[in-house]
C-alpha cells in the first residue's frame, strides 16, 4: 500500500524545471584565470543563491580558476526565478454541499 502510495503521489510533487544557459559558443573560455560574481542584488531564496554560488564556485576552483574580487577575467551574473502553480479540490466527504 505504501509503495502505490509513494508512486501515485510523488509524480504530482515534481515540477518541470526549465533551466536556460547563455554564453558565448566561440568564446575560448581556457584565457579565462580569475573569477567574480556580480552583485545579486534582491532576491527572494538568498540560501538558494548561495547555494548556487558556491557550486558554481568550487566547480571554477576545481578548473584552475581563481577568485579575484579586484580585477577578474570572467565575471559571473546569476539570474532566476521561481513560479508555482497550486490547485487546490474540495470536495464534501458527507455529501452535504
């Protein structure tokens, strides 16, 4: 019972996730040495946005890229966005309306 349960439930709670990435294709990324984010300015999962920078973060790392807030060769600018749709049904178990 619980297994039917898990898997005629758990379909309803994953959510399509639509993920765009823009860069440049003929930029030859290997002149790149340091790095820096850009300011994030407002947004509204500032975990989620930290999160997200230090993956990005160590993955540069781990690529031979440095940090460097004063003067970086590749500056990184995240943008984002969150939208959820909620249907709610109601319905009387006693039949009453």
């Amino acid at each position: 019972m619980l297994a039917f349960l898990a898997f005629a439930v758990l379909p309803t709670a994953v959510e399509g996730q639509k993920i765009k990435v823009e860069f440049d294709k003929n930029l030859n990324f290997s002149n790149f040495r340091t790095f820096a984010f850009a300011p994030h300015n407002a947004v509204s999962r500032p975990l989620l946005v930290a999160n997200i920078a230090g993956a990005i973060e160590e993955e540069l790392t781990a690529r031979g890229l440095q940090k460097d807030t004063v003067h970086p060769d590749l500056y990184i600018q995240m943008y984002g966005g969150v939208d959820s749709d909620t249907a709610v049904t109601y319905s009387d178990l006693n039949g009453e309306n």
